[in-house]
C-alpha cells in the first residue's frame, strides 16, 4: 500500500472522534525484515505485528505502566492520552492531556513522549503546556516541574527518559507551534537537548540538532542517543556521558540517508533500547533495529504508516508501536531495558 503521511492523517481524522471507527480487520499489519543474521536472536521475520489501537490522529510516545500492567499512549494533535489493557479496547485516560484550553498557537496541544519515574509516576513531555510534567497515575493530578531555560519557554518537548539518578533528558523541537520555527510565540533561538536535575537546575546538551526528537540512555548509562528528526539532516547521534550526567563527547551513530525513498519518507523520531544495547528507532521504512555497534539488523514495518515512537511491556519480550492512526504490538525474543 502508499505510504501514509502524517500530513494527510491528521487531515482525515480531524473531524472524526476515536470511537467512530470500525473495528480493524484481522490479520498482521505489519512485518519483518532481516538485513543480518544478528537480527535472528532479537526478532523472528515470521512474527505477526497486531493490531490494538485506531483511529487515532497521530499516536505517540507510549509508555507501559509495570504496576497496573497497561499501556497508555498520546494523541498530541488531539489533545489526549489513551490507556490500552490487555484483552480490552484502548479507551480515553486524559483529555485534556496537555494543554487546558485550546490555543491557536499551537498545533499538537496534547503530551507527546511518556515515561514513568522510580516512584511509579507518569513523566511527559507536554507539548501543549511546553514543559516537563508529574501526573500521579491515580489521581491524575498534574505538576509541572519545568517550563524555562534561562528565563525563556521552552518550544513544546517532544521526548524523554529517565536516568537511575531521576535526572530527566528530554528534547525541546517545534513541531508543537504552529508556524514551528516561524511561530511568534517561539522564545528559543535553537532547539535544544536538555537534562534536569533531581535538585531543579536544567543544563543544555546540544544547540546544533535542527530536530532533536527520540532519546534513550543505553543499559550502563554510558551512552545517550538523540535522533534528528530532519530530512536535511536524518542522523541519530551518540553522546558519550560523563560520571556528572553530562556528554564529553559526540558523534553521528547512525545516518538514516541511504533508507530514505519516496516510499519511506520519514525521518528518526522516537527509540528504545533492549538489555543487550539494540537500538529500536523509528525510522525509514518503520522501526529499525540497531545493533550497539551502529549497524543495521533489520525492520519492522507497519503497512506503509510511518512509525513515531515504540516502547517495551508485559513481560518486556513485546514491543509496542505508536504508527501513525494505529498502535500495534509484536513479541520479540529479547526483553527491554529496565526487564532484565
């Protein structure tokens, strides 16, 4: 089938509310592709790729609750967040997500990427609000812990993880603001990479990335990988970590360039990483899988929709894909960070 653009489903789904959809046909909505034999350990090419979410306007950065054994998931465009339990449908968990009232300003006003800290708590990026945000899962009350950098709003932050220590990274593009780059409520000369710490303090990684979107710390804290989620520049970059929390260096790992085609048109968006290292990141053609070494083992695709983000959960051996208007799942034979 044609590839399915971002552009053209927020435009077919604008209108039309999650439940009136019917109900997906059965079958795989997806596959996998081996491009080296080291793929065979993580992912069987004969997997099939479930579908258990649609009709959504652009699913994003998923999450999976340990204690609660559930998923929940963002609309950003639609201004809410979804939560997804096994043998059920996935049903509405917060609207409003993001931002309280509607603002012209802003083009996705919802939470984009979710993580949960080491006190069971759900931490967003909330697009629509510009910050970073606390929401107590059974309350659903919400804290924002930071809005600024140097006095000024950030532009609408897009992802994060956690490290062991509770410091946040996150990345800061425009994609929230209407006009993006050209929005008059954009304060931030660049789009930045950022870490805030336990004690409140925010120091910027990096100023240079144009689009800087999925970020994940590999399983010994060592390494921090950022993709730049820009045609111009599609690459995933490394940034090797200090003991203080912040890179000492850093480099391209991997150039998403030679995958780009007419029919595989995106760019690197959001990632996770297994306990053995592999990077799973959304990518050209669905989710690429990644050795620690940078190399290309395979992907998974998802009926030609162009992946946004993934996450681990249930047992950590499946791996869930926030793809365009539908979320999938699929059962790996590795286990995702924080499993093992």
């Amino acid at each position: 089938m044609p590839p399915i653009s971002r552009r053209s489903l927020l435009a077919a789904a604008a209108a039309a509310p999650f439940a009136a959809y019917a109900a997906p046909v059965p079958g795989s909505y997806g596959s996998v592709r081996s491009v080296r034999a080291a793929l065979e350990p993580i992912v069987a090419t004969d997997t099939l790729v479930e579908q258990l979410a649609w009709g959504i306007r652009w699913a994003e950065g998923p999450v999976w609750v340990k204690n609660g054994g559930y998923l929940l998931f963002s609309d950003p465009p639609a201004n809410t967040m979804y939560r997804w339990t096994p043998g059920g449908k996935a049903e509405v968990f917060m609207q409003p997500s993001g931002l309280e009232k509607p603002d012209p300003a802003l083009r996705e006003p919802g939470s984009n990427g979710l993580a949960i800290d080491a006190n069971g708590a759900l931490v967003m990026a909330d697009s629509g609000n510009r910050a970073l945000a606390r929401v107590d899962l059974a309350t659903k009350k919400k804290q924002i812990l930071v809005d600024r950098f140097e006095g000024k709003r950030f532009n609408s932050p897009n992802d994060l993880c956690i490290a062991k220590s509770g410091a946040i990274y996150f990345t800061d593009p425009p994609f929230g603001l209407d006009g993006q780059d050209a929005s008059p409520v954009k304060e931030m000369a660049f789009s930045g990479v950022y870490r805030y710490a336990p004690d409140g303090t925010v120091a910027v990684l990096d100023k240079e990335l144009t689009r800087p979107n999925g970020i994940a710390l590999s399983p010994d804290e060592g390494t921090l990988y950022v993709s730049n989620c820009d045609k111009t520049k599609p690459i995933i970059k490394a940034y090797e970590m200090g003991p203080d929390g912040m890179p000492v260096n850093s480099a391209v790992f991997f150039d998403t360039t030679p995958l780009i085609t007419p029919e595989r048109k995106s760019s690197p968006d959001g990632m996770k990483i297994d306990v053995d290292g592999n990077l799973f990141v959304a990518g050209p053609g669905g989710i690429l899988v990644l050795s620690k070494e940078g190399k290309l083992l395979g992907v998974i695709n998802t009926t030609g929709r162009g992946s946004s983000n993934c996450a681990f959960g249930e047992d950590g051996s499946t791996l869930f894909i926030t793809s365009g208007d539908i979320v999938v799942k699929l059962r790996l034979k590795t286990k995702g960070q924080g499993w093992d």
